[in-house]
C-alpha cells in the first residue's frame, strides 16, 4: 500500500462503538487488558483452564532458551479429547458440531459431538491399523468434507502430527511436503466440487507419491465424488485402502493417550522469502489455549452462538478458527465445501441461521462488485459479529461489510495473525473496543506488540515502521520442522528479543495500529499467502526461462496479484505465441493455480544494481502502472525504457 492510500486510510474518522447489549454481555471486559498487564503469566495460565488436562501444568511458561519457548511446561492432554469427548462427557452429545454444507445443493450432513466422538475414535483405530504411531507424521490432503476434520482429530488423538496441504496445491507441492516431514500416511478423497462440477484429488496423490519413493506406505482415500480413478489396492500389493473400508468397521471405542503440552500438533507448511515453504511447527497446550481462548474472546462466543468461518482447511485460518478453536470451546459451526458462489453464502446464512460470520476482504470485495442485490435477498438478521482475516481490509470493505452484511448492527473485528502466530494477536474486542475501519487496533489481552524502526525503536504515536512482538504467546510456532538456525534467523535474528512478523505497520495518533502488508518477498493474494521467490523458481525451472522476477501488484479484488517478468533463454526465439499461456500453466504444475501470474511480460532485460539484485519495486511500479520510481541505483538506466515499452504491448 503506498503512503498517500495510508494516509487517505488514516483519516478515516468513522466510529463505531460496541451494541450497548453486546457489550453488557461481553465474555471479555476492558479489565482484562490490565489484568494481563499485571502477570501475564498468570493470564494466560487462567486462559489454560478452559482446557481438560491430564496432568496439570507445573510451569505457565519456560522462555529460558528463547526463542525456544515451552509453554505449560509438565501439562498433559489431548487434543482430541478436548474437542470432542469432554463436551459428550458434559452431556452436549447431541450438541451439532458441524453443519456441513455440500457444494452441490441439498447434499447437507449434520454432525453432533456424540457422532464427531464416534467417527475420531473409528478413525484413529483405522490409522493405528495402518501402523501409524505416536510421533509419526500423515500427511493430508482433502477437500472441505467433515472426514478432513475427523482425519486431523484422529491424528492429534494418537499424537501423530498432520499436516494439511490445501487441495488446490500441485502434485509437486505436495510431494515436496511429503518428503520434508517424511510422512508414511496420506489421507485423501478421489476428488471434491469445485464450482459444480467433481474435481479430482487422487491423481496428483498418485503423482506426488511416485515423486518420493517409497516413503508413502498407504494412502487412505475418502471417496466423495465417486468418480473414475486409478486404484492400487492392498490386495496387489498397493497402497491404496478406501476409507470407508479401514475406518467405518473400526471400533468406536479408543482410550486415548495424554500427550506432553509442547508434544507436537501439526506441521503446516507456508511460503517464505526464499524458494522452499517452511514447515510451521505448532505443539499442543499452549496453541490449544491461545486458539480456543482468542475463539472465545474474539468471537464473543455463546453456547447458541452459530459459528462460519469460510477458510479453507488447507490454510491456518482453517486449523485454528476452523478445526481446533471452535471445536475446544463446544461451538456448533458450518462448513461449506464450495466457493463464494453468488448468494450461495447468504442461503446458507439464512437456513442456517448463522450469528457469527469470518472470512477474507477479498471474498467481501467479490461480493460488494456483484452488487447488494443479492445478499439484500435474504434474511441475515440472525448474524450478530463479523470477522476479517488474512490481509488489509479497506474502510470501504469494512464498511459494506458491516452496512450491508451486519444490518449495520454487527461489529467487525479485523484480526491479523500468521500461520506462525497461531492465533489472534491483535485485533478489536467486540464488546470493548470502538472500531475504526481499515485498523486492527491494538494487541489482544497477553500479547504484547509494537512498531519499531531499523534500529528497534519504538516509533510512537502518528508512525509508520515493522510489526514487531515483543513477548511470548501460546500459540506461538516453536521451530520450523527440521530448522531450528533457520527459525532463528528468520523470525528472531533482525532485533534481539524481538519476533519481526514481517509486516509493515503504522501507529495512528491514538495508538491504534493499521496494518500495511509485507514488507519482505511475500505476497498476499486473496488472502493467501505466496512467495515471490518460490513463483521465480518456477518460472526458470521452465526450459525457454532464462531469468525471472516477480513482484505482487496491487489489485482492487484480490489486494495483490502476482506479475511476472521474464527474460527468455536465447534458444527459446520469441517463445511463441502461447509462450505467456504455457509458463502460466508451468507455475500452476509446480505450485498451484493459486500462483498462476495474472499478467507475464517477456521483456529483454531486468533492473539490477551494480551488486545484481533485481530492483522488484521498479518493476512493482510498472505492474501498478505508476510512473517509474528512482532508477539511479541501476546498473544500466535505461533498462526501465526497455521494459516500458513492453508494457504498453503486454496482454
Ligand atoms: C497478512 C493468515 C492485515 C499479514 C491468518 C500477515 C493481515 C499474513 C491480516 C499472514 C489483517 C493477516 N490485516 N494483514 N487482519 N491478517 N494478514 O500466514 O501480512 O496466511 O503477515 O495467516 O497475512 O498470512 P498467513
């Protein structure tokens, strides 16, 4: 975002206080800010007692080897266990969990805590059979169906850490994650729906478990879709085992083990600066109490409260304000398997009778363009509170969320976060905070954040600089799997003591902080997470690429899209006609559609300085359209004139 659009933001002047019954009710008070303040340990050792223990902790917190922290240091528990059994155990068995929602109309299933028990219990019986053990990794990848979030809980039952690959990755994406956290078990479906029609899973499973050996001994497989695929049974000697075969016969009883607090959850894989995802390592106390906490607060939830998140479980959204938040806390949430189809979402919220509602600025923009015709179509008195996650939400967003979506009577509370954070950090309480549109305000009770300069200075009120925190969290990620020097280096190594998020951020003159989107080689496009590095290294894997740079560009629906400039090899002539065509379908193969450029220019050559970095913000200029930016670093100035004749010919 540029300064003018931030200070065009920061004068917003619109306010909007909590409902006066909202905040009578409120599950978290103005006190609790202080109350954190004053032993913030202690809070969050509170926060810790919304969970069912094993063992009690006897230690809130190690930080003695920072920034390896442990959290609940001696506590044992199950995650599972916490999300399904003790709300059976408490007499909520019947309680709906999952109101699924199928993508083809009326296929609809709901699932009460009694059922969600049952179907965990089956499910780790299954993987126990298929010789998965307390510490060994599985590796899933599914669609939206209610099996996704039985596989995760019966993984964290047997304590065999999962890591989710979204559906929409390539088969290279997902072999390449396989591999780093060596996973023996991939659970998958033979396909999903996706825009109305069955799309499949399978065969990139296949592919990616060709990729990698004989690292993968079985492949569960959910069958969803029913379509044709390629079948290697155990009967010839295969890997392939259908769900319902391992898992429907399985007994419904399973004892479950405690596992140690800082006993790992899940690995969960996301782009970095450099070409290789990182593997977020999250353990089981502390994010369970940061996630079910920050659900509770947040969200404001009620035990009548009808919860939506639209995430996708392949995203940390999905895992922590999906999966294991709501579940910990006994919520009774939907699930849509589908995308924002036009007034799909507004159905669901009328039949299901929706109060809390969370999602994307990309998916609300998506909406405010197809008009307010349509949501006006539907009764969505019941939602109470609305949420935003994932990247900036503009005022105008925000305001036509809450305007159009919330009746004007809904709060919004914008949350930032990271799959590294695990949880909320900082966003309003609804029930305290006056919102302002386009801010995230301040820091959640328990966490502590600043905006620092280069040299780690507080900027103060009415300045810009990094997003930086400033203290240990629950949820917090302990390490990346397999790298602890890189852990160091990337999150803790800028400023002693300090976890760079990697964002850029501004203090209004009231202390309030806004975001501003990353200031390193990530982008953010819809909301998810991609790095320039990575979408490089796919470019020049393609053999008519010679050099490549890609920068994230602004764009009024998904917030940034991916441009790409190319230099082709010599041998490669002009590239072709198709050339732009076939390196946009070269980086869906290795990464995913989600990567695809939405603009390619070929062009001759690209701004370096004298030491040969590629200057990205030029290009970025370019991509915006924008006159170009200082060129005096450049080794040769004249490249930008090169490249700005291009533009005019570009697609
Ligand atoms: C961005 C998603 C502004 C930010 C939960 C962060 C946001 C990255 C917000 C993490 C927000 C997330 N306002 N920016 N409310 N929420 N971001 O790991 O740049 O997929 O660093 O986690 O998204 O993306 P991730």
């Amino acid at each position: 975002m540029s300064e003018q659009t931030l200070s065009n933001l920061m004068s917003e002047d619109r306010r909007f206080e909590p409902p006066a019954d909202l905040a009578a009710d409120a599950n978290v008070k103005e006190e609790a800010y202080d109350r954190a303040d004053s032993d913030r340990e202690a809070f969050w050792g509170e926060a810790a007692e919304r969970l069912d223990w094993g063992q009690k902790w006897d230690q809130v917190l190690d930080w003695s080897n920072p920034p390896f922290a442990k959290w609940f240091v001696g506590g044992t528990l199950n995650a599972s266990v916490n999300c399904v059994d003790r709300h059976v155990e408490a007499g909520n068995g019947d309680k709906v969990a999952i109101h699924w929602v199928g993508e083809p109309h009326d296929d609809t299933r709901d699932i009460t805590y009694a059922q969600l028990k049952d179907e965990v219990s089956r499910a780790a019986n299954a993987l126990t059979e298929l010789g998965v053990r307390k510490g060994d990794r599985v590796a899933i990848y599914m669609p939206m169906i209610p099996e996704v979030v039985v596989a995760m809980l019966a993984c964290a039952r047997l304590g065999a850490p999962h890591t989710v690959v979204f559906g929409g990755f390539s088969a290279d994406a997902l072999a390449s994650r396989i591999t780093d956290c060596e996973a023996h078990v991939v659970i998958t479906s033979d396909g999903g729906y996706r825009r109305g029609a069955a799309s499949a899973l399978k065969p990139a499973v296949d592919e990616a478990v060709e990729k990698t050996g004989d690292l993968v001994r079985h492949v569960l497989v959910v069958r969803r879709t029913g379509q044709d695929i390629e079948w290697n049974g155990r009967e010839e000697g295969g890997r392939d085992v259908w769900w319902h075969d391992a898992v429907d016969g399985a007994s419904a009883e399973h004892e479950p083990e405690m596992h140690d607090s800082e006993h790992p959850l899940y690995v969960m894989y996301t782009s970095g600066t450099t070409g290789k995802p990182k593997g977020i390592l999250h353990t089981t106390g502390g994010y369970l109490t940061g996630t079910s906490y920050t659900h509770w607060a947040v969200f404001d939830l009620k035990d009548d409260d009808v919860y939506w998140c639209t995430a996708d479980v392949g995203w940390v959204t999905g895992h922590s304000y999906m999966a294991y938040g709501p579940l910990a806390n006994g919520a009774t949430q939907v699930m849509y398997e589908g995308t924002p189809e036009k007034g799909r979402w507004w159905q669901i919220v009328q039949d299901y009778k929706v109060t809390i509602l969370y999602t994307a600025p990309t998916a609300i923009r998506t909406f405010m363009k197809q008009g307010r015709e349509i949501p006006d179509g539907y009764d969505m008195s019941s939602l109470r509170l609305l949420g935003s996650v994932g990247e900036p939400i503009n005022p105008e967003a925000y305001v036509w969320y809450r305007e159009v979506i919330g009746g004007d009577r809904c709060p919004v509370v914008d949350t930032w976060w990271q799959t590294e954070t695990g949880q909320i950090m900082i966003s309003p309480l609804p029930g305290v905070t006056a919102g302002k549109p386009g801010s995230a305000m301040k820091a959640l009770p328990g966490i502590s954040a600043d905006v620092v300069d280069d040299d780690a200075k507080p900027v103060g009120n009415g300045n810009g600089g990094y997003l930086v925190l400033k203290e240990p969290w629950p949820a917090m990620l302990r390490t990346l799997w397999g790298d602890d020097q890189r852990f160091k280096d990337t999150y803790w190594s800028r400023w002693e003591g300090l976890y760079f998020a990697g964002d850029g951020a501004k203090l209004d003159d009231d202390g309030d902080i806004w975001l501003l989107g990353r200031v390193d080689d990530v982008m953010n496009v819809s909301g998810h997470r991609l790095s320039t590095t990575e979408i490089e290294s796919a470019l020049v894997s393609h053999p008519k690429v010679a050099e490549a740079a890609v920068v994230g560009a602004a764009d009024e629906t998904t917030g940034q899209a991916v441009c790409a400039f190319v230099i082709l090899r010599d041998s490669a002539g002009d590239g072709g006609e198709d050339i732009v065509e076939e390196l946009r379908k070269h980086v869906a193969k290795e990464i995913g559609a989600i990567a695809k450029p939405r603009q390619i220019m070929v062009v001759p050559e690209l701004p370096k300085t004298r030491s040969g970095k590629i200057m990205r913000r030029l290009l970025k200029d370019v991509a915006e359209h924008r006159e170009v930016g200082d060129v005096t670093t450049l080794a040769d100035s004249t490249v930008m004139d090169l490249i700005k004749t291009k533009e005019g010919s570009a697609p």
